[in-house]
C-alpha cells in the first residue's frame, strides 16, 4: 500500500489529487477535519495545533500499515496542519484509495479513531473570537509556540501555579517528620506550666539573707506539693521539679554544705536557676506556622504542647521509570554500549529526602512495548494511576526513540511545556492531570540532577504546601570558567560558608551533561545567565542551596 503522510504550517488545498491515478482504485474516499466556529461552547477564531514532527509520522504511518492488514486497501494520504489555523480552514485532510468504497471507509474509520489516542499531534491553544486574524497576518506568529524553551523562570512559574497544595492529613508524630505543617499551632498553656528548678539543689526565700537553713521537705520531679516557707526553711528540689512556691530561688547542691537535715550556703549565686511559669511560651502565643517541615526539634515542640496528631501535608506517592536499552543495574558488569543506572538511585534518594514514597520500574525502548506494559492508562490503573507525581528518566528528546512525550499525552497528561532554556537540562517536560503532575527528565545524570532541584522539587513544594526552591545571593569563591552560552546555566558548585556569614561558591568541574563525578560534592546550584561566559573570582552571584532546599 503507497502511503504518504505529510505534516504542514501551510493551508490544506481545496482539491488534492488522488495518490493513485488511472483508474487503479475502485474508489477514492476522502475526509476533511474543517475547524468549526466553537470549542466547548464558546465562539473561537482559530486553533493552534503542536505535532512531534518524526514521531507523528512514524506513529502514523504504523497505524495505516496495521488497519490495511484487515482492510486492504491500495494507498492512503495524510494532509495535517499545524500551528494556527483559522475557523473554516482545514486542519486534516485523509484521502483512501482501494477497491471497494466499503475497505475504504473502514480504514477511514479505523484510522480516525486511532489518531487521537496514539499519535503525538496535539491541540494547544484555543484563539477566542475576539481577536479576529487579519487577512494578511501570519497566522503562525499570532500565538506563542508552545514548542519554544521557556526560560527557567517562566517554567517556574508555570509549575508553582500548576501544583497546588493536596488536601492536608492528621498524622502521629512518629509519621510527621519531615512533612509540612499545614496548621498554625499555638500554645494550648504556659510553657513552662508552672516554676522549676532548672538545678539539683535547694529552693529557699528569694530575700531571706539567712546562711544556715532547716530542710523540711524533698521535691522530685514528679512530685507537686505546694508548701509556702518561712524564711531559714529550704527544700530540697531536684532539676524539673515543681517548686512548692512562689517568690523562691535555688542554690546549687554544689554551693551547700549539708549536715543531717541542716544546710549552709557555701557561696551565693547571681542566678535564681528557675525557669518560671510562661518564660518559653505563654498560652495562645503561636508555637509553629504553617509552612514550617517537620524536624526532629519541631516535632518534640509539638509533643510539649500536646499535639500528637498535627495537621500535615500527605506522603507524597511517586512512580518513577527509567527508559534506555542501554542500562544495566548497578551490580551488572556493562557490556560494549551499555552503562549502568544511576538515576533509579538517585531518583529514589531524592524523594526519599522529601517524604515521598516511590515505586520504580523500567520501560522498553518502544513505545508500543512500553504502553502495553504500562497497561490500562486510567487514572485508577494500579500506583501510576494512584500516583501525585509521575517521573520518566530519558526520552524527553526528539531522537527516533524518544517517546516520554507521548506517552504522557497517552497517561492523560496536558503537556505545559516541553523544553527550558537551560543547560544542563534543556530537554525537560512537565505536564499536569488535574491535581497530578508528571516530569519527563533529560536521561544524563547531571541534567536529572540539575531539573530534580529546580523543577521537581518546586512541584513537590507546591502539593505539600512548602516552599520549595528558593535562590539566594553569594559570592563566588573561585573563578567560573566558561565560554558563552545563549542558554542560562545552572551550574553545579560546593556551598561553603565565609567567617562574615556569607556564602561563598566553589564551582566544579563538569564537561558535558553525562557527567557524574561533580555530584557528590554538589549542594548549590549557581544561576549564570546567557551570554555571560566566564565570572570573577568574587563576583556576587545567585545560587540554588540545596540543602537548604531540602528543609523547605
């Protein structure tokens, strides 16, 4: 069967010729897809549509050759459009030839059908009617590419006002560290509730100026005995413990001398050693805000104020595939043309870091092989239906191979964006499914590395409610050596901190994006604009902390 496939930014024809002449098909059929006035309800002036050029044609041209194994037919041609294109302009056009009318209208059908459902061509933007095309504008220009880079900062704003906090959770405090506290918590009474001893030793009048005192009682720390004293009375009080009074102080045991039940002060002290009634926290007074992760010293506030099921941010689910003939597992000896998988480690690690939990598996370099081991797409199809952030390590180029696109228009994702101005990392997607977000992440590891910290980690702030990554301001420490690049660089460096307080950058060394050697001294990521080339030894610069990232 003769097939020609043909995509274009120029109008479709009003009449095509058959691709068979001479009377060789009994019938020619034809199909064309105008662009109608409306779009869900609302007048329009045009659509705006996006093809992944090499795959759509491939994809398109697998589907023919598979519906003319049960509907033979003797050739097909394929006319689609994109960019803009104006109400009553063609969009599609498909043309079968074959020797019967009834193969092919089937094919038609057949091929209709699938096109939606498995070939990259997607519909991008929606023109309203308001804003007319004039007869001499060029309808290409009239809408902002969607296959344009963003700049780093408009992919960060378009993935902060894409992921939005998920619905918070009570959890115990043994399940709560590191999460995000969703609520203001305030003091439910005075911390501490009543005085103490903040020392072993002896609690006596405040002003009495006595040298000798009688011991009447003896305080633990569990004890609570209210006694008012007389002056030459002491108590004996242990640290922690409830003093019997008010308007007291405590001399060290180590500046006593005690003789049976009798007491001298060896040494006065400046200190009243009392934490007293209120002195931390007084009640109502707010202890953490909302915003704050959970740490270890966090949490142990939350237990002195008797908050053992905080309102937390939900553990993140993630599924995460790799993609490459090329890997092997990390234990396997490469044979000539493969490499080792250091992404599942690193991917895992990362989210781990951020309370998420992960499933990982690996998907063939096919995508056909790949969508059948996926299996059923829908949003309730096992974890990657049940999952709030879907990662796919590779395939976010336009090689021959390269599907992660796709294959996230086929999950259901919208795609937001597809390339970012940035090196190391260009080629990243990120697409969104109602409150679910998937990232197609650049195969080398130092641009998985360098979108994780960017890109992923402000997605998985925005759904727990955190901060997520935020650029300071440093100085650098060396000089940066490079040459200029029309792209922005997110540049791997050692973050260490000058006797003043100030960050100081220490750029590392990476040649190429494949490189790992520079990660495990990386926890900064300077930002170096494009065009800029090399930068001074103490130049002031903006810088990604990622550690500091982490804790958000």
């Amino acid at each position: 069967m003769q097939i020609e496939i043909q995509l274009t930014n120029e109008p479709i024809a009003e009449k095509i010729s058959p691709l068979l002449s001479g009377g060789m098909a009994g019938a020619w059929v034809e199909f064309r897809g105008v662009v109608r006035g409306e779009e869900n309800g609302q007048a329009i002036s045009a659509l705006e549509y996006e093809a992944y050029q090499e795959m759509a044609g491939r994809e398109t041209r697998r589907i023919l050759e598979t519906l003319a194994e049960q509907h033979p037919c003797l050739a097909v041609k394929v006319i689609h459009r994109t960019g803009i294109i104006p109400v009553g302009d063609t969009a599609i056009y498909v043309g079968v030839g074959a020797p019967h009318r009834a193969e092919a209208i089937a094919l038609l059908a057949g091929f209709m059908d699938r096109l939606k459902q498995d070939v990259p061509i997607w519909k991008r933007g929606v023109r309203s009617a308001e804003h007319r095309l004039g007869t001499n504008q060029n309808t290409a220009g009239n809408l902002p590419s969607r296959c344009s880079a963003h700049s780093l900062d408009e992919a960060l704003a378009e993935i902060r006002a894409r992921c939005l906090p998920l619905p918070a959770v009570r959890a115990s405090l043994t399940e709560a560290l590191g999460r995000v506290l969703r609520e203001t918590v305030c003091a439910p009474e005075d911390l501490p509730p009543f005085d103490r001893s903040t020392r072993d030793g002896y609690a006596v009048l405040a002003d009495d100026p006595a040298e000798t005192f009688s011991v009447v009682d003896t305080r633990h720390a569990a004890d609570w005995k209210p006694r008012q004293l007389k002056p030459g009375e002491a108590v004996r009080v242990a640290t922690g413990s409830a003093l019997p009074g008010s308007g007291l102080r405590v001399v060290m045991q180590e500046n006593v001398e005690r003789t049976g039940d009798r007491i001298r002060i060896a040494r006065r002290e400046k200190s009243a050693n009392i934490s007293f009634r209120g002195e931390d926290v007084r009640a109502g007074a707010p202890l953490l805000s909302a915003g704050v992760k959970l740490n270890a010293g966090a949490l142990a506030l939350l237990a002195t104020a008797g908050n053992a099921h905080p309102l937390v941010s939900p553990r993140l689910r993630a599924v995460h595939y790799t993609t490459g003939d090329e890997l092997v597992p990390p234990d396997q000896m490469p044979k000539p043309g493969q490499i080792r998988d250091s992404n599942s480690i690193l991917i895992r690690s990362l989210l781990q870091d951020l309370q998420s939990d992960v499933a990982q598996g690996h998907l063939p370099e096919n995508f056909e092989l790949a969508k059948s081991q996926i299996g059923n797409r829908s949003r309730n199809a096992g974890a990657i239906g049940d999952a709030d952030v879907l990662l796919v390590s590779g395939g976010a180029s336009v090689g021959e191979k390269d599907f992660t696109r796709p294959l996230l228009e086929w999950l259901g994702f919208a795609i937001v964006f597809s390339q970012v101005n940035l090196r190391p990392g260009r080629p990243l997607i990120f697409g969104v499914n109602g409150s679910r977000v998937a990232f197609g992440l650049p195969g080398n590891p130092l641009s998985h590395f360098v979108c994780f910290h960017f890109a992923v980690a402000a997605a998985l702030g925005g759904l727990t409610g955190g901060t997520g990554p935020v650029f300071l301001r440093g100085q650098l420490a060396e000089k940066l050596e490079d040459q200029p690049s029309p792209r922005e660089t997110l540049w791997p460096a050692r973050l260490s901190w000058g006797s003043s307080g100030t960050a100081r950058l220490h750029p590392l060394a990476w040649a190429n994006s494949g490189n790992v050697a520079c990660l495990a001294a990386a926890n900064a990521l300077v930002r170096v604009p494009a065009n800029q080339g090399s930068v001074d030894q103490f130049a002031g610069v903006d810088f990604l902390p990622l550690t500091a990232m982490l804790e958000a």
